[in-house]
C-alpha cells in the first residue's frame, strides 16, 4: 500500500511539473496518452528511465549500450532467462520511445 502511494506521489508530481513547463502545448494526443498501458514497467520507472535516456544523448558521447544502462540488474538476476529476453526487448522499445520522446521535446524547445 505505501509503495503503490508514493508510486501515485511520483505520478502526481510528474503530472504538475509538465503543467507547470508547458509541456503539453501543441502536444498531440499520441504524447497525452501514455503508449505504455500493457508495459510491465511502471510510469514512475519509466520516468526514472527518460531522466537517464535524457542524459545520455544531451552527454557529447558515443553510447554503446544504452539498453544496458537503463536494465535494473537486482530484476534481472532474478529472471530466468525466457524473462530475461522479454526484459531486454521491452527495454528495446522503451527507450526507442523515450529517445524519441527526447528529440521531440529538444527541436520543441528549439521553436519556442
């Protein structure tokens, strides 16, 4: 129960501070709606992952493996490896997404 509150904190606070940035001015409804319903990640993680993604490609290197930065290795030890190949793909089409997301949101800024 606490966990799932300070998950619903995180959310919340995630929420007020786009509000408070603009962040959905001219946004389309394919960026309001998260894309990822039927993600075993949760937004809050995901979040966490775009802080990452975010200051991987604003850094001025070469990143060779980025789905390894962003894997939670306690989580993955733990899977057996059927779990292990769905992870590493879910993190795939992840952070396809949040490097788009990043991109987006960088050439927004560069018009405003």
């Amino acid at each position: 129960m606490i966990k799932e509150n300070s998950e619903l904190k995180k959310l919340a606070q995630s929420a007020k501070n786009r509000l408070k940035k603009g962040y959905w001015q001219g946004a389309t409804a394919e960026e309001i709606v998260p894309s990822h319903a039927e993600s075993e990640i949760g937004y809050a993680a995901e979040e966490e992952m775009y802080a990452k993604v975010r200051e991987m490609l604003s850094a001025d290197e070469c990143v060779i493996d980025p789905i390894g930065r962003l894997i939670d290795r306690k989580r993955f030890q733990r899977m057996s490896f059927p779990e292990k190949n769905r992870y590493v793909l879910e993190l795939a089409k992840i952070y396809a997404r949040l490097k788009e997301r990043y991109y987006r949101e960088k050439k927004r800024r560069k018009t405003e």
